[in-house]
C-alpha cells in the first residue's frame, strides 16, 4: 500500500513539474524552438489541438528540429480535421508543391488554403491572393474580379482588397481596396485593420478615426497575430492628441459602428477629391517608369505623378507632396524619352522634395556632383538626417569630398567613384554610379554600365527584385515608350474609370465668348485660335491682360484662324471654353492658344488662374481652382501642330507664399514633339505689364512682328531680342518644344 501511495504521489509530482501549453507556447514566440519542441510533442500526443497546430507548423519550417513534410503532413491533417486554420494553410502548402508524398493538387491546394482565409490566418489570405490572381490576361483577371464580387465571402474581400491594395495586378486604388477590408472585417477578419492604419495617413482619416482603429487592432486579439507591428506607441499618442469628449468616443464605439463611419467618410472624401487617391496616382507613376506593366512608359509615369502631385497639393498632405516631388525629380533626370528628360525640372523638383525619405540622399549627391551649392551646415544636417532614416552613415562621410577639378564633370565622376569602389566595394557607390549612368546617358552603351552597376548593387545588398535594374533590362529589350502619346483619357482606361462627355457644353459657353463661324467651301489648312485674357480679379485687376487677348485675337483672326476670344474667365467659365474648343478644333491643323493673365507654377506644375480664384487663401488652393497648363496642352488643344503663346506670371498674385527658390515664376515644360510653347519671360522670371492701356512688352513685340513672312522659330527669336531691349535685359522670352515638319509662317499660313 505504501509503495502504490508513493508512486501516485511521484506521477504527481511528475505532472506538476512538467511544462504547461502556454509555457511551450511561449518558448515558440522567444524563437527557443528545441526547448518548445518536445512539449508539444508531448501535448499533441494527447489530442491536444493547439499543440498539433504548432508541430505542424515547425515541421512544414524546419523550427527546432530538421525539415520534415510527413511529420508536418502527419499533424496537420490531425488538427486540420478540427478546422485549425494554421494547419489547413500548413496542408494547402504541401499540396501546392507536392511534399510530403503528395501529388500536387492547385484545387486541393485552393480548398485549404481559403478554408485558412476565411478564419483569418494571414498567410493564407497572401497565398490564397497569389493562387487566384496570378498569371492572368486581362479579360480573365476581370472576369476573376467579377466572380470574387458575386461570391460575397470572407476570403473573396479579403483577395478583392490585395487585388486593388498592392498595385501588382491592378493599379492600386484605396477607393476600391479599403471597402473590401473593411467588408471583410464585418465578416470576421481582423487582419485588414493593419491595412487600414497603414493607409490612414493617405486617407487623411480623423484623428478620432484614426485612434479608434488602433484600439480595434488590440481589442480583437486574434492569437494568430503574433508578429504584428506593434503599434502602442502610436495609439497612446493618438489618444493624447484628442479632447476629452473625442477619447470618450473612441472608447465608446463598436466595431460596427467604426466600419460604418469609416465607409461614410470614404464616400465623404471621394465626393470632395474624386475616385483616385494621390498616393495611387503616384505609385502608379512609379510602377510605370519602372515598367512593371510590360513597358516602360515614361510619359504615362509623368502624367500620373503630376496628378498625385497635384491631387497632395490639394489634400495639404505635405509627407506625400514630398515624395511625389521626389520621383518626379528622378523621373525627369533618369527618362529615356527625349519629350520626358528634363535636366532643368529635375533639380527643380530634387530641391522641393528634399524633405522625403529619398531626399537627403538625392540632394547629399547632387551637392557633391556640384549641381548645386549647398552652404556647409546644410549638408551636414542632410548627412545627419540620412542617418537617421537609414540607420548608417552616407558613404561620403568615409568617401570626403570629391576633387574640385572634377565638379559638374559626371564621367570623370564616374571614373572616381569606380576606383573608389574596386578600393572598398559599398551597395551606395555602386548605386550611384549606375543613377549617373542612368542621368547622363547619350547612348545604350551607357544604360549596359548602368545596368551591370545596379546589378552590383543588389547582389551587395541581396535583393532579387531591383526596380531600377529590372527598369533597365525592359529599355535595353526595346520595350519603353518612345514617343509621346495621346493621353487624353489614359487615366480613366488604366484606372478602369467610366468616361463620357459633359452634355450640351456650347450652353455653358458664357455670353461674352466670342466664336468666328466655320467657314465652309474649299479645303484649306484648318486653322483654329482660343485667346483668353483675364483681367478682373477679385484681388484687383492687371491693366493690360484684356488689351493683349484682344490685340492678339484680332491679329490671329486676319491670318485665317477661326478664333474663339473669351475674356474674364471664371474657373467655370474657363473650364467650358476649353472643352467646347476642343471639340470644336477636333480636326484642325494648327491650333493657337494664347494666354494673358496671372500664372504661376506650384510643385513644378504651371497653372494659369480664373478670375474668381481667391488670392486671399494659401497658394495651394492653385492645385483645386487653378487650371494646369499640362492639362490643357494634353486634352484640349487638338491639331497636328500646337502653339502656344503664354504671356502671364506678370506678379506673384497671393500675399503669404511658402515657396522656395524652385518656386519662383513659372517652371520649364516638358512638351511633346509636334508643340511650340512660347514664355513670356524664362522659368523663374516676372513677366512685366507695361504702361496702362497699353500692352506688356512681350504681347506688344509678338504682335508687331508676327505678321513678317518669318517662320515660327525666327519670329520668337526676334521677339526676345525685342523684349530683352525694352526691359533693359530683364526679361527674356523663351521657347520649350518644337514643331515637326517645314518652314512655318503663321502670318501666311491659310495659303501655305
């Protein structure tokens, strides 16, 4: 009796020494897999589900013991019969690759991996994602898109929400991808929430918003969510930037009560600032300069950045205004495109978007290249902050600065930077070097050195997806654009955007616009003018802008062209004009367009202004009421041969300006062939107004020598030379683009 007494009390205490489940678990999440290992040998040996889970799990990764697929498959078939969801993913994967003894089974593979979906495992949900969306044409990717949208399950949101989110398959497009996570979380899911905290600084959600899906992430608590970023640090500040009645709300709501104001403030948004977010319309820009859509189209990437560009401007989303400036500074350095490649913008928009992530890296560079002149101090805070961002210090803290005999000299700065390299090899000069490759190409012998560099580069930094190195393999196959494209309804087809005309434009044409009749008979060169000149501004008038619109509209009338004269224009009102030109001038030959008035650039974009434009508010209002010059020029102004005439940036017409020395004026232009965009004064400069009543001196000098039987090109020649003379040499007229063909004279141009 004695001894069986004793051997009860030693299995005791053998139970009571022996380490519990939650001890084994632990031991997993501090990465001491051996020591986790056998006591979930133990526990799953007993039926135990979680500990069946997690053998699964370690044998399918090779955690604490030696990879093993029918060990992993033995468990997980075990724990995926009770609907464990790490297990079903485990299962799914062995599947798709055919381990464990398996013949591999897509369907088999699908079926387990959405059964992990739809209970939320996150790594289901990417492979799942993967599975169902990849290796796709179009038409069977939408067709794809439909069914998921029919199938209104947990898995079908949360793949809807990777389709529109990651910008691999689609464009990404928050508009559409945020409703799919939030759909899914009313479903069950709690790991979207991540994806909406990570966006909710593009989305400009309310701080109340914004913290009351912090706390969601902590009160869901769901046990498959070890590894996510822990985000306390920002829900504490969250909530000590509220007042006491908003921390009462966000401790009052319920999660359905967030979705549903969540969803309200979207429509709210897109209502305000249209279906496409900034951010989108920047990565997507990124996407295309990098080719990642098949080819590298450097116009397309254009256009889109400069809309995000735009559209941050308008939204006063100063973090995403930076990077935008940033990639287009490298856009217009790094182009292939001649009609993209712009020296001038580039350090234009390097400057502005020095304030990004990129940015100090960019500008430490371009001071030491020598483009610029930075005082001693500012460098060294850009030095200072590049490693703070990075965690290291920038090469040129070892490098020291570079011989002053090599300055602005970018293939001796090649030669020096490669012998530094073959000295220490660094992933930063190798990088560099392939950029100034890139920068300063004149032939593809240059982008073969850019290539091998950045190649270099990611075996240094071991990196197998190199978007500048794959950008470089598309433009040495041949695959980028080489020309400059129509792009007027580009953005509404690769956004898949619903496109139709505004109904009856000619009724909104407002009563002082003045239209010539199209003349009918024998066919002759049509010839087709919009001249507008806007003078009465809210904040005052500018004595000549009527006197040069009129004095031009007459001058252009008798050479030919059908002329539409349209004076004081409302944003409205200019808005229509436009329109109604261009589908007036859809079959012209040369079309004109003059402009006098107020301009001004804003983030390197030029904007002529509507006269109800309020000079009173801060100059980003210019973003929303302005009207870009890069927009008229790509969607209103029809015609084999455009040129345009541009007599504004007369004064700086808002009183509180944060602009900095790239804001000055009006910025350079990127012009497609086959259009002449004439300044009145060079990018950068203040366009005079002349004597009252009169006509600035650059209008005055176009219209006393546009009727010589000069061609275009001699004629703006002579119009600076005129211009430089009467203003004492302080301003000087200039000219962006080229027309394609022969000699043109518009003084005689209805009989040529």
């Amino acid at each position: 009796m004695t001894k069986i007494v004793s051997l009860i009390l030693c299995a005791l205490c053998a139970i009571a020494n022996a380490a519990s489940l939650p001890e084994a678990v632990d031991l997993f999440q501090s990465k001491q897999y051996d020591k986790a290992l056998p006591i979930f040998q133990e526990y799953a040996n007993k039926g135990i589900l979680k500990a069946q889970s997690y053998l699964a799990r370690m044998y399918v990764n090779g955690l604490g013991t030696k990879q093993n697929y029918d060990e992993a498959l033995f468990w997980a078939s075990k724990a995926a019969a009770k609907n464990d969801s790490v297990s079903q993913g485990v299962l799914g994967y062995l599947y798709l690759n055919g381990y464990g003894g398996l013949v591999k089974d897509n369907v088999k593979a699908m079926t387990y991996y959405r059964k992990a979906a739809d209970q939320d495992s996150p790594i289901a949900i990417d492979r799942y994602s993967q599975i169902v969306l990849q290796r796709h044409t179009k038409k069977g990717l939408d067709e794809i898109e439909a069914a998921l949208i029919r199938d209104k399950s947990m898995s079908s949101s949360l793949v809807l929400m990777k389709l529109y989110g990651n910008g691999k398959y689609k464009p990404s497009n928050l508009q559409k991808s945020i409703p799919f996570a939030l759909e899914s979380i009313r479903r069950g899911a709690s790991s979207p929430i991540w994806y909406i905290i990570d966006n909710s600084k593009f989305l400009q959600l309310t701080d109340v918003l914004n913290a009351a899906w912090l706390k969601a992430l902590y009160d869901l608590k769901n046990p498959e969510l070890v590894d996510f970023p822990n985000y306390q640090s920002d829900l504490k500040a969250a909530i000590e930037s509220l007042k006491p009645e908003e921390i009462q709300e966000v401790e009052r709501i319920k999660l359905p009560e967030l979705i549903s104001k969540t969803e309200k403030f979207l429509k709210e948004r897109q209502k305000k600032y249209g279906s496409i977010e900034a951010v989108d319309f920047v990565d997507e820009g990124w996407v295309q300069f990098v080719g990642e859509r098949g080819v590298v189209n450097e116009p397309l990437a254009q256009l889109l950045m400069e809309e995000g560009l735009k559209k941050a401007i308008a939204m006063r989303n100063q973090d995403l205004i930076n990077h935008a400036r940033n990639n287009l500074g490298v856009l217009f350095g790094a182009a292939v495109n001649s009609n993209v490649r712009n020296k001038r913008l580039a350090q234009v928009h390097i400057i502005d978007g020095a304030d990004s992530e990129y940015g100090p890296d960019n500008l430490i560079w371009y001071a030491y290249e020598g483009k610029i002149d930075l005082p001693e101090d500012q460098f060294k805070a850009l030095l200072k902050r590049y490693k703070d961002l990075d965690k290291k210090d920038h090469i040129l803290e070892a490098l020291g600065p570079l011989p002053p005999n090599l300055k602005n000299k970018p293939f001796q700065i090649i030669q020096y930077l490669t012998k530094k390299y073959e000295e220490s090899p660094n992933d930063q000069i190798a990088e560099q070097i392939a950029d100034m490759y890139e920068d300063n190409y004149t032939d593809s012998a240059h982008l073969m050195e850019a290539k091998k560099w950045y190649e270099i580069r990611e075996k240094l930094q071991g990196e197998d997806a190199d978007s500048r190195l794959h950008r470089m393999n598309k433009i040495l196959a041949g695959n980028y654009v080489k020309d400059m494209p129509d792009m007027r309804n580009s953005i509404d087809e690769l956004f898949e955007l619903r496109t139709s005309s505004p109904p009856n434009l000619i009724a909104l044409t407002p009563s002082t616009i003045k239209e010539d009749k199209v003349s009918t008979g024998s066919r002759k060169p049509a010839l087709y003018a919009l001249v507008i000149g806007n003078s009465q501004y809210q904040s005052g008038r500018l004595g000549n802008a009527l006197n040069d619109a009129s004095l031009m509209a007459t001058k252009l009338r008798s050479f030919g062209f059908n002329v539409t004269y349209a004076p004081d224009l409302n944003r409205k009102s200019f808005m229509s004009a436009l329109m109604n030109f261009s589908e007036k001038a859809r079959d012209a030959d040369v079309t004109v367009f003059y402009y006098s008035g107020h301009g001004m650039q804003l983030g390197g974009v030029n904007y002529l202004l509507p006269t109800d434009m309020d000079f009173r508010s801060k100059e980003d209002i210019v973003a929303i009421d302005g009207v870009s010059l890069n927009d008229i020029i790509r969607r209103n102004l029809p015609g084999k041969s455009k040129i345009i005439f541009l007599d504004a940036c007369r004064t700086k017409p808002f009183k509180s300006s944060a602009a900095t020395f790239a804001n000055h004026g009006l910025a350079p232009m990127n012009v497609p062939r086959g259009t002449l965009i004439s300044f009145a004064t060079k990018d950068g400069g203040v366009a005079f107004d002349g004597p009252e009543g009169k006509n600035s001196p650059y209008t005055g000098a176009l219209a006393t020598l546009i009727g010589e039987k000069e061609d275009i090109a001699i004629l703006l020649r002579n119009v600076r030379d005129d211009v430089l003379k009467a203003t004492q040499g302080k301003q000087e007229p200039w000219e962006y683009g080229s027309l394609s063909g022969g000699k043109l004279v518009l003084s005689n141009i209805s009989s040529q």
